[in-house]
C-alpha cells in the first residue's frame, strides 16, 4: 500500500482548523456591550455593577497595564433557537498561546454572583442547554488587563508605578450562537485520535488503522454542512475509538488542577482575583461533569476566595463535601522550601492544614509542591510530623545536568523520616492530556517492571484558569484506548494509595532533592530574604515573651489574633516566586513595605509583654531570646548581664594595617582592609590560608542563559574582580570591649562600607558591610579562603544540617555549584574547624584547591548581591546592609549557638528585676541554660493555638547524634505530652512524664524534632 500518511495528517490538520472547529458555533448574532473603566485598583463587584457604563463595539481598544475594565453585555436568544444549545462567545482579545499571562475576565449575573471566567481556552458561557426561544441576556464582565511577561526582557510593565498608559487589547468578539454540540465532539474524537496517532511507531498497525478512520471520517464530513454530517463522521471514528488498551499499558491518574503561583508576573491583588476566576470556571464545569476531580493547594488562596467571594466560597464547601473539589498540599502557600526557617515551616503545615480542618472537615494527607526550587531535607520529618504521608513535586524534572533515577521512591530526611514520594514522570503540573504528554509519561517512566501507574496534573496554570471540557473531553476516550496509557480521574489520594499498594519497597534518595537549576533564587531581592529573616526571628520574640507573660502576669492577654495574622502574612511571602526573589518589581516593592509594617507591630507585642515581665523599675534588664545562654543571662529568661572578662587591644601593623586581639583571637587586617589572619590562640591555629586575604569583597558577570533572576549559570565564575583598593581605611577603640576597623571601597557605579570589629571575650570576627549597589548583571560575593582540608561542609538547615562534599567528583556534586545555608556553614578537619556566620545571606559557594605547600585551602563565599534585570530591572538596587561573622576553631555546636545569637539581638529594658525563663532545657544531668556542646535547641515557646492556655515548646537536637535532656518549666505543668505539629496528641516515647519536681524527661534521636505541650495546672 502506498505511503500516504502525510497526506491524511495533512488534510486532518486543514479540514480541523478551516472548517470543522469554525462550525461549533453556528448562526451567531452580535450582543451589545457597554463599558466602565475602572479607575486606579479593582473595585468591589457592587461597584462595578453599579457604574455608569458607555457604549463600546467589538474592535474598540481597552485596557492599559493593570487596568480593570467592567463590560455589561446584553442580548435577546432568537425565538427560532428554541431547543437548541445556545452559547454566547466571549473573546476579550485573547492570545491563545499564553492561558494565565494575558487578560483574563469573571463574568457575573446582576445580583454579582459569579458565572464563569473567561481566558483564552475558556472564552464560552452557556446560555441555555435547550433554549426556550426569546429569552434576554445580561452579564456583567470584570476584566483585567493584565500586561504579557514572559519575554524574559527588561520591562517597566511590571510595576503599575512605572507601566504605560496606552491600551493593551481589543475586543474581539461578543456573539450569541448555537453550539453544535456534535460537532464539538466530533473536533474532540479527531484531536485525540490525530495526537494518539503521532505518537505511535511508523510500522505500528495501530497507527494505520487509525490513520484509515480519519480519512473515513473525513470523506463524511460536508465542508458545507458539517453540523448535518459530524454523526456520520463520528461514527466512522466509533470503531477505533472502542478499541480498549492492552493489559500492560501505563496507568495515569489524572488529577484537575491549576498550579497558580501566589505571586509573579502579577501582584499579589490580582492572584486574588485569579483564583476567584480558576474556582468559578472549576464549580461551573463540575455541574456538568459530575465525575470531574479537581485539587487545589494553597490555603491562603482559598482563605481569599472566602474573603473575597463567599458564595463562591460555599459552592466549593458543598463540592468538597462531595469529595470533588479536594484540597491538598496542607500549606498555606506553595512555599520555597530552601530558605524557610524551620519554625515557619512547621506553621506552614499548622496554618494550612489547621484551614482545611476548619473549613472543610478534610485531613490532607499529600504534600503538593510541583513548582518550588528544590526540596530540604528536613521536610520529610516536618511532613510526617504533620500528620501527612505522602510528597508531590515536579520541579526536579526541570534540573539541567542529571536526571533523577526515579518517580516514585522513598525521601529519607536528615532525621532518617522516609515519605512515599511522586514525580510525574508527565513532566509537567499543566497537563492537557494530550497524546504527546501521555506518551511522554508512559516512555519516561522510571519505575517500569515495578510499578506501573503515575499522576498527571491537568489544567492551565502559573497564572491559572484550569482545567476545560476539552481536557476531560479526552480523559474520557482515553479511559481504555487501545495505544494509549490508561486514565482515569481521581483525586490524589486514591494514586497515593495505588501506587503505595503496588510498590511497597520502592527504592529509598536519602538528603535534599537539590535543584540544578534556579541556584540564584538563594541571593535575588535581597531586601525580601532579609525581611523574611528578620521577621521570623520577630516572631520568635514576640511569641516567647507574650507566652511568658501571659503565664506569669494575669492582666496580660495572649495576642493570639495578632500573631496569627503576622504568620499568615510571613507564610504568604515565603511563596516560591516572593522569597526567592522571581516576582516583578511591583511584588517586591510592596513585599519591602510589608515587613517594614509587621516589625513595627511584632516589636510593640514585645515590647509590651517585656515591659509586663520586667514590672516597674529603673534596673537595667538584658532581655536574651535566643536559645543558648549568654553574657549571664539565661536562655529564654532576663538580667543583667556580666561584664566583659577579657578586653581588646588595637595597634598598627608594621607592614601596614591592623592588628586586634581579646587573648581568644588575634585578627590581622592589612593596609588593604583585608582580614589576612585570624588565629585561634587557645589551638594555636590560623584560620586564613596563607597568602590569602578573607573578608575579600568578589564581583563577576552575571547574564544566565535564561532564567535572569533564577539563575546563576557555573560560568559565571570565569569572570573574576578581587575589590581590594579602598578609598579609606582606619580603625578605632571603642573601649575595652570592642576594636574596629572600617574601610570604604568605590567600584562600578557603587560604594561599600566595611566595618571589622573583634569584642570581647568573642571568639569571632564580626563584619558589617554597607553598599550602595547600582551595578547592573553583576553578582557581589564575600570570600573566606580557609586553612582547613575539610573534605565536607555542614550548612544549616530547618532543624539540623545537611553534608555537602567540596570536591566535584561526580556530576552531582559539580552541580551544586552554588548551595543553601541558613544561618551558618561550617568547615572542619578532625580536631579544628571554623564557621561562617550571617544574618541574612543564603546562597553560599565553596570550593577546594590544594596549595604548593601541599596543604587545602576551603574557600567559603557568600553570595550578597545579585542584579538581574528581569522580571524586575531594579533588582537590589540601592543601599544594604549585611552582617555576617567568621568563627575560627568553632564546632557545630558554636555555630549552632553564635548563628542564633547573631540573629536574635538582645533587648535592653528597664524593670524591677531579673526575669526567668518560662521553660529550660539541660543535658540529663547537667545545668540548664543550652551550654556549650548541649545539642538539644528550643525552637518555638508559645501558647497553644486551641486557646487553651497551654503551653507548646518544639524542640530538636542539633548536632546529628542521640540526646538526652530535661524540660524543666517555670510552672507546675499537671501533664507534659507530645504533639504533632498541629499540637494534636503523638504517639512516641521522646517525652517522659512529669516528675516530682515538674522536670520533663526527653530522649531525642539524631535531628528529631519533638513538640511538647505542657498543660498548666
């Protein structure tokens, strides 16, 4: 037989796109519109109603960027439609090839209530299914004109501050018409048999017997009169249509979804309407689909639809309770995961599953992340500890040099927690259910031979809309077809316990699911990365002295709401395109404005419960928050503070600089400003390699190939400037408790102060660096190159820390070029090591390199600032500053202990006297207070959510090895009992009973976390 596919697909592909999607729509008629452009921001429903609108034609342009244009639409359906299925086509002026970037529209009926969204896959509302004939019209359609970008250029579009005037879009279309429902399906039946055939090999008799009922059907139809000939079409098509699957073919459980970022290319106001739209297309399709089956994630984005929206609010509870509209995740956002703090982690899961308790009865028991930028290793714990089980993610697939061995396995944490998890080997979280993607999935699957089923999440997202009749049009043929994977659509939960069933032993990735892409999301927008730091430590603050006074003073009341809403505030801006610094400048902007606002009102909680603790009184109180005692003060507890037993000497350097010294450290720094030597006097070590200068101020190029703000690409590093000229240099005594040297360097277009201080009795050297940034694709590190032949490093993580090698033996560890610390990285070599300290910094890189002299040099850097210019232009331009600290000779547990103390100030307050800690913590059999080499740390003190008055302490160990310890608490607890991290009763053995004297015993394995809630007597 003669070779002629090419010609069918051809003719496939015309006769689809010329005539046969043309005639869905039959017999249209124009509606009329009218117009109200909304001025400044979106306007409540009731207002938008309620304005006077204008006369507007299809053509007639609308919109500038960011703009919101309400059009009333009205209309009579014929009277010789009756019985027919009517539909009015809504085009705004839509680009198909961009759902979720573009403008977007919610219709809605006179008394406000939601009908439907429109984008451009989704631009139909049904009138009638059999039309009476007669009947008027009248919608009402907010549409926002949100500006395309995704070009990856520079833009001022992102901010409405900076964005033009001039129109974006014209209306394209505002019909009524009849929708020829058989010819839908017929386009349905011909896309997924054309996709299905493309997919299978050449010589396939599948492929074949396809590609002969195509052409069948194709001979049927009538270009004239497709609506009368689509059934006889259809039913050439029947035959291979109900030809089932084989018996080994790849399952899909297809879940409806629409992955809507939180915040992105659009602020955070238009995600509320986002969501709003992406819901009301999801209900509305639902009453038409009664098997439809859509997840979302999210809390907060819920939390918005029933602020915002509350009847819509109540069609997805009863959808819910139906078991079709499924929350999952238990966050509240799809937060980054990287650079959370280990507390807001856990309030992730509080607030979010707390949300869908409350509000739907429902217990998640996925975790759904397909989108951040790499995963801790602490969050297995944190999962499980959550009451969760199972972990959903996608963004690994996206990794650049090493492709993950599985899709389904077992992630053990730092802790030894291991969670069931899932890649959709799909590849994507904005399924179409097509045929390339379903191919794709059953080719690429790792798990073959052993499990034979994987998730594909279905709907348009980022920027939302979600899944549309067509997408469920193909997951039904594609039930059982023969050539194709089987699908089915269901919730998450039930692929979970399927593929659970079926693959019990699933192989076991112990550590961090590391990203090899996005690295430069740990440094992008540096003020936000700060903002998050500042407030999380904050709330720790805030949350410990208003527990303790709340327990201690009667007239102090628990500002539970307050917190809450600080929390939830925090958590929204950990969002995987907020936090890492990927948002355009108008998120940004209003992200600054916003930590600004919630530290001022996180320090006046402070300060009022402080000044209840400290009673009234002129002595003067050192208020210590932090979970290690210092100066004399107890952890968690005030007084006043012992003096200095040491003091610093300051004197010039023959060779020119400084030299400070406290009898703990002696620190050179050279007529450059550079810190050549710091040695550790007690071990006699020299923490700087030799011939080499720390504190070394570092910028390269920075241009990614693609990704601006995402990504830094391990090219960058062939581009190297040392910023060792200085402008000034001098130091000065301030006492004998401090020695300071500041130097002030010019370079590009920007300035940097540097301040180098030694206290004493400190055994660090603490740098402050001030820089007025205005460099544009440039990337500013902070260099520490360390006599240590360490042949890891440990960086903090949420709960613990995690090993990275230094060397790049295999592509894996070459890959992470540029890696993730919280609030320390540690360098070590059996007997001696050091720790770089920050108060605001994530991204980190190190590199190794053996000397002549045959000894290592480690080379820790910090990252400090980038400057991309997408999706913000302005990206870190202006004035910083940033505090970080080197501790030679320092272990784990010094780390542990000055990273907190760095980031947790102390507060000086006037009282009457000292003030205890609320709770402490000893080694068994050893004092209380978090000494030096104790390696249980207190995480959280704060009263229990359920306003019960108890009292809840998270705890873990820090170190990475088995710990005992004593809880002792300031008041007779009547029981001590641990919790998950809903502060629900757990069943474990890591708290003992109270005893006699109010001691908690506690036994913790190697980075257990363990909550314990304390009810007070």
């Amino acid at each position: 037989m003669h070779d002629d596919r090419s010609i069918t697909e051809h003719r496939l592909r015309r006769t689809l796109a010329e005539r046969i999607k043309p005639a869905v729509y039959s017999r249209p008629v124009p509606l009329a519109v009218e117009r109200w452009d909304a001025p400044g921001e979106p306007v409540p429903v009731a207002e938008g109603l309620a304005a006077p609108y204008t006369h507007c034609a299809v053509g007639d342009a609308w919109g500038p960027a960011w703009g919101t244009t309400w059009f009333k639409v009205t209309g009579t359906v014929p009277a010789d439609w009756a019985g027919r299925t009517v539909e009015a086509v809504l085009d705004l002026g839509f680009d198909r090839m961009m759902p979720g970037f573009q403008c977007e529209g919610l219709v809605h009926l006179s008394d406000g209530s939601e009908v439907k969204a429109l984008n451009p896959y989704n631009a139909w509302v049904r009138v009638a299914d059999r039309a009476a004939g007669g009947e008027p019209v009248e919608w009402y359609v907010e549409a926002a004109a949100n500006p395309v970008l995704v070009e990856h250029a520079p833009t001022a579009e992102g901010d409405r501050l900076t964005s033009g005037a001039q129109p974006l879009y014209r209306l394209a279309r505002m019909d009524l018409a009849v929708f020829e429902a058989e010819v839908w399906e017929l386009v349905q039946d011909l896309e997924v048999l054309h996709d299905l055939m493309v997919q299978l090999a050449p010589d396939d008799a599948r492929r074949y017997a396809i590609l002969r009922a195509l052409d069948a059907a194709l001979d049927e139809v009538d270009p004239e009169d497709v609506p009368g000939t689509a059934a006889a079409a259809r039913a050439r098509l029947a035959g291979v249509l109900a030809s089932p699957a084989a018996a080994s073919a790849h399952r899909i459980s297809a879940v409806g979804h629409a992955h809507i970022d939180s915040a992105w290319l659009w602020p955070l106001r238009e995600t509320v309407r986002k969501v709003a739209r992406t819901a009301a297309n999801v209900v509305s399709l639902m009453d038409a689909h009664p098997g439809f089956v859509f997840a979302m994630s999210q809390a907060q984005q819920l939390d918005w639809i029933k602020t915002h929206r509350p009847a819509l609010f109540e069609r997805i509870k009863k959808k819910a309770a139906e078991g079709r509209f499924v929350p999952v995740g238990g966050m509240w956002v799809e937060s980054d995961t990287n650079m959370v703090g280990g507390e807001a982690m856990v309030r992730q899961f509080l607030y979010g599953k707390k949300f869908f308790l409350d509000e739907f009865g429902i217990e998640t028991r996925n975790v759904w992340l397909p989108d951040s930028f790499g995963y801790t290793a602490a969050m297995p714990q944190i999962i499980r500890l959550s009451g969760s089980q199972w972990f959903l993610t996608q963004k690994i697939s996206w990794s650049q040099v090493n492709a993950f061995p599985h899709h389904t396995f077992r992630w053990e944490g730092i802790d030894g927690t291991r969670v069931f998890t899932h890649f959709p080997p799909v590849d994507t979280y904005n399924g179409d259910l097509g045929g390339a993607q379903l191919a794709h999935a059953a080719r690429n699957y790792r798990e073959k031979g052993r499990g034979t089923r994987s998730l594909a999440p279905f709907g348009w997202g980022d920027g939302g809309g979600g899944p549309t009749r067509e997408h469920l049009a193909r997951a039904a043929r594609l039930r059982d077809l023969e050539g194709s994977p089987r699908v089915e659509v269901e919730p998450p939960d039930a692929f979970f316990e399927k593929a659970g069933a079926e693959y019990p032993d699933a192989p076991v990735w112990a550590g961090e699911l590391y990203l090899e892409l996005h690295r430069g999301t740990y440094t992008s927008q540096a003020k936000t990365k700060q903002g998050n730091r500042r407030s999380e430590s904050l709330l720790r603050e805030a949350e410990l002295w208003a527990a303790t006074a709340a327990v201690r003073v009667p007239a102090y009341a628990y500002p539970y709401e307050e917190l809450e809403r600080i929390w939830k505030t925090v958590l929204l801006h950990q969002f995987h395109d907020i936090l890492p610094g990927s948002s355009i400048a108008w998120v940004h902007r209003e992200a600054r404005a916003t930590y600004a606002r919630i530290h001022t009102e996180l320090r006046a909680i402070t300060v009022a419960a402080q000044a209840a603790l400290a009673g009234d009184g002129d002595t003067e109180l050192v208020f210590n928050c932090a979970p290690h005692a210092r100066r004399g003060v107890p952890a968690g507890g005030a007084g006043v503070p012992e003096p200095p037993a040491g003091r610093v000497s300051l004197r010039e350097r023959p060779e020119g600089g400084y030299v400070l010294e406290n009898g703990l450290l002696r620190v050179e720094v050279d007529g450059r400003g550079l810190v050549v030597s710091a040695v550790d006097l007690a071990a006699g070590r020299e923490a700087v390699a030799p011939g080499q200068a720390a504190n070394l101020l570092q910028i390269h190029r920075d241009l990614p190939n693609m990704w601006d703000a995402w990504d830094v690409d391990a090219f960058y590093r062939n581009s190297v400037a040392d910023l060792a000229d200085h402008d000034s240099l001098a130091a000065e005594q301030d006492g004998p408790d401090a020695a300071t040297v500041r130097v002030e360097r010019s370079f590009g277009r920007s300035r940097a102060t540097q301040w180098i201080t030694l206290r004493a009795d400190a055994k660090q050297v603490d740098c402050v660096t001030e820089v007025d940034w205005h460099e544009k694709e440039k990337f500013l590190k902070a260099a520490f190159p360390l006599d240590v032949k360490a042949e890891r490093t440990s960086s903090e993580t949420q709960f613990g820390h995690v090993h990275r090698a230094t060397h790049t033996n295999t592509s894996w560890e070459a890959a992470k070029f540029e890696i993730c610390a919280h609030r320390w990285i540690h360098a070590e070599e059996p007997g001696w090591g050091a720790a770089l300290l920050n108060d605001s910094t994530y991204g980190h890189d190190v590199t190794r390199d053996v000397r002549p002299d045959g000894g290592q040099t480690t080379t820790v850097r910090l990252s400090l600032l980038r400057a991309p210019r997408y999706p913000d232009p302005e990206t870190d331009q202006g004035r910083h500053t940033l505090r970080y600290a080197l501790a030679p000779g320092a272990g784990i547990g010094d780390a542990v202990r000055e990273g907190r103390f760095l980031n947790l100030p102390e507060r000086t307050v006037a009282g009457a006297g000292p003030v205890a800690p609320l709770v402490s913590v000893a080694a068994a059999g050893g004092p209380a207070g978090g000494a030096v080499g104790g390696s249980v740390v207190v995480e959280a003190v704060k009263l229990a959510e359920d306003r019960s008055g108890d009292v809840v302490v998270r705890l873990y160990e820090c170190l990475g090895g088995r710990a005992a310890a004593v809880l002792t608490a300031d008041f007779r607890p009547a029981a001590a009992v641990e919790s998950d991290l809903l502060e629900r009763p757990l069943e474990g053995t890591a708290v003992g009973p109270v005893a006699a004297d109010g001691s908690v015993p506690l036994a913790l394995r190697p980075f257990q976390i363990v909550t314990v809630r304390l009810r007070r007597a």
